[in-house]
C-alpha cells in the first residue's frame, strides 16, 4: 500500500483525504460531476464547509462541477454539516455536498453527500454514486444550460430557529456552559445562540482558522481531559461541551471537571427521550458501549445494532416509522434525534444533555452516577497489509467461547465484556474497542493490539 493510497479514501461514506498527497482537485472535480449526475430531483445543490484553509479550493471545484452539469448552487459559506441538512429542507433543493473532514486533522478534508430530504445517502444510493464515479458518465450542459451561483448568509439563523421549535430556551439559558470549539463550525452558532437568544456559553478556541486547530479535533475523554476539563470548574459552569470541526460531534465534563466518555452522550439521550413501555428503538452500531442496552431495558425499549458507518444507520431507519425509533446514534459523540428527522447534530445533543439534567433538577455530575459503571478502552493501527481476512479469521478461532457477528469486522461478546476489530470507513487504520462492566479490560485490549500488529 503506498503513501498515496494511505492518504485517500474513496467508500460508501464519501470522497476523504490529505489534501495534495492523497485527495486532489482532479477527485473533488470527478465526485461533484457524478453527484449531479446522481440526483434524479430538479432543483438546486447546497454547498458548505467547514473552516480548514482547502475548504476555498474544494468549493470551488465543487461548484465548477455542478454548474457545469446544470445545476444551480446555493453557497452557505462556513456552516456545520447539521446548518447545511437542516437548509437542504428549507429551500428544497435536490441535494447538497458538505465540504469538511470533522473529526480528522487539519491536513484533511472530505466530500459528504446528502439527498433531497437532508439525510445521508442510503447504502444503495451511496453504491450507485460510487459507480458513476468510477465509470466516469457525467451528464454535463451545453453552455445555454449551466447552472448559477447564490449565496444564502441566513443559514444559521434559520437553523437555531429549528432549535427553538424543539428544545425550551427560556429554561435552557440560565446555564452557564464552558464549550471548546476547536476552532470550528460551533463557534458561529454559539455566538448566534449568544446573541439572539440570550445564552451563557463561554466559547474558547473560537477562532476560525483554517491552517491550524488549537488541537485535534477529537470528541474522546482523553481531549476532554486535556483540553475542557480543567477550564470548566473555574469558570463556575454547569457543565463543558468539545465539539469536533464539523459539530456534529461533541464530548463533555460535568461542573465538578471530570470528563465522561464521548459512549455516554447516546444513552444518556436514550434515558431522556426513550417512552417508558412503547418498545421504541434506539438504532447503534456494533462498535457502541452495551450502557446504552441496560438504559434501554429501564424503559422497555430494545437496541438495534448494525454496522459502523452511517449509510447502515440511514438503511435501518428506513425499516420502521418515525415514531418507532426513539433516536440513533454512535458512540462517538454523534446522535441524531427524531425531531430533527435524524440529523447528527451535536448542537442539538448538547441542548438534549441540558434538557436531562433540567428534567431532573440536578448536577451533571449527578446524572452520571445515575449509571453503571462501564470501561471503555479504544485504539487504532495504522492499516499497512492486506492479510484483514486473515486477520479476523485468527481472531475469531481464538475467541470461539463468545458469540461472534462478522458483519463488520468481527464483533464478539461476553456476558459483561465485548470487543470489536474493523477497517476504518474514514481512515487507513483498523480499529481496535473493547468494553467491560466495572474495570477497564485492560489484558483483552492489549491482546488485541498485540495481535493487531503481528499481522499489520
């Protein structure tokens, strides 16, 4: 596998990569072509982007492509991913192209697609994008027929309008939160909610900057810790958020600064918005911590888990009825909510974790331990091999006492543990999460990696 190919990953999931090492214009150009051949609705394409220095020439490669299949665009500037799909419904455009490789470092950027309704591409739709690409059959206009340009500045304001319909901010804003932007997307819709509606966020690493990022862009404990935690007890707030880039993304501390694992945000919502004896669903991927099974047992609910990435989530959403599932989401601090027609929105989950701790009339930190103890330990390898298949058979032979699923990877559990072992749909690495009720699994991880390595 040579550099290149490490730097640039062409999947389901988009068009994603070191910008000039591994994605180039010539991609970027290609992928918009064959997303306008794509849509099969009339109507605009909405574009934006998240704030990293290629942003400017990614955009206008996009825009060169679309305009030159006929279409028109509608340029929202520097919005998050969440702005852009909740602006796909509002001018009932065809589609829109986000331009961001949120939680990946500066030197990355990527290419994500939505359809008419604001959601990702389903698997399908994902493949037969996929094949345009590769095949190479655009349908470009004739030069009566090109598209325009627009701009839309009103995106954001519309947006936290949305948010206003569902969360109550008369009750929200006596919160005084700390929240780290890492100098992306969140900061403009921070400052917004600011001043229009009277909030108390205290914003550090606000700065849009596009060739630097006041640190990586992860939503994990570990930056919390480093980078949230210890600002937030000192400032006297009720609670910290870490967004990534793209906000769709976020990790916490409680009041008290101790940083939560980013696994708690989804069943924490759970626990806010599952209706006690309905049987609604909460869809996960199969890399999600087992906490957010035992919340949905409090309520009667049941947990539906496939395959990482977000097209299956989108696929197995499309299998029941909007008041069936109570929300979905991964443990990566990502979770999309009902009310926003299932949008990953890290804005929106904040405002949901204040809801929570409103409803109950307590502490973060209070909230918390309202919750059995799980420990979570994540690691990664970088992917230098084809011997993946070989790999997780070698796996799967050796953990034979436990029940496996290989849908993704491979996936084995025990009564209070599990680990699973995938290829990253985001980047050349394989990705290595075991879990256990109580104490972290410390001897089972580092087997894992241990094993990782000898075939990488």
């Amino acid at each position: 596998m040579n550099e290149r190919s490490k730097s640039l990953r062409i999947s389901h999931a988009g068009l994603r990569g070191v910008v000039g090492n591994g994605l180039t214009a010539a991609h970027v150009l290609d992928f918009a072509a064959a997303f306008a051949t794509f849509l099969q609705r009339e109507g605009a394409v909405v574009v934006g982007r998240d704030p990293r220095a290629s942003g400017v020439m990614i955009r206008e490669g996009v825009t060169a492509s679309l305009m030159a299949s006929g279409r028109d665009v509608i340029d929202l500037g520097v919005v998050s991913t969440p702005v852009l799909q909740h602006s796909i419904r509002r001018l009932g455009a065809a589609g829109g192209i986000s331009i961001g490789a949120s939680h990946n470092a500066i030197e990355w950027n990527a290419l994500k697609f939505f359809g008419p309704g604001g959601s990702y591409l389903s698997t399908a739709e994902a493949g037969e994008l996929l094949d345009i690409y590769h095949l190479h059959k655009f349908d470009f206009a004739e030069w009566r027929g090109l598209g325009s340009l627009h701009r839309d500045e009103g995106a954001i304001d519309a947006y936290l309008a949305d948010l206003a319909s569902a969360f109550d901010f008369d009750d929200l804003r006596s919160y005084r939160v700390v929240v780290d932007c890492c100098n992306g997307t969140s900061a403009a819709i921070l400052k917004r909610l600011n001043e229009l509606h009277g909030f108390r966020f205290v914003l550090i690493n606000a700065a849009l900057d596009g060739t630097a990022f006041a640190h990586e862009p992860a939503t994990d404990r570990r930056t919390v810790a480093l980078q949230l935690a210890p600002l937030v007890e000192p400032l006297a707030a009720d609670a910290g958020f870490l967004f990534d880039a793209d906000s769709d993304r976020v990790a916490f501390a409680s009041e008290r600064g101790e940083p939560a694992s980013e696994e708690m945000v989804l069943p924490m919502l759970a626990d806010h918005l599952l209706t006690p004896k309905t049987g609604q669903l909460v869809i996960t991927n199969l890399s999600t911590t087992a906490l957010v099974d035992v919340v949905a047992g409090w309520h009667g609910g049941r947990v539906v888990r496939v395959p990482v990435g977000r097209q299956a989530a989108i696929d197995a959403l499309a299998g029941y009825s909007a008041d069936q599932v109570a929300l979905a989401g991964e443990g990566t601090g990502a979770v999309m909510m009902p009310r926003f027609r299932f949008v990953y929105d890290g804005i929106a989950s904040m405002l949901g974790l204040l809801s929570l701790m409103s409803a109950r009339r307590c502490s973060l930190s209070r909230v918390l331990a309202g919750y059995p103890a799980y420990s979570v330990l994540k690691g990664t390898h970088r992917l230098s091999s084809q011997r993946v298949p070989a790999l997780m058979m070698a796996l799967r032979e050796r953990f034979d006492d436990g029940a496996a699923n290989m849908v993704d990877g491979l996936r084995v559990d025990w009564e209070d543990r599990w680990f699973h072992v995938r290829v990253s749909q985001t980047e050349p690495v394989i990705r290595v999460i075991a879990e256990q009720r109580g104490a972290p699994p410390n001897a089972l991880f580092e087997s894992l990696m241990d094993q990782v390595r000898s075939f990488m």
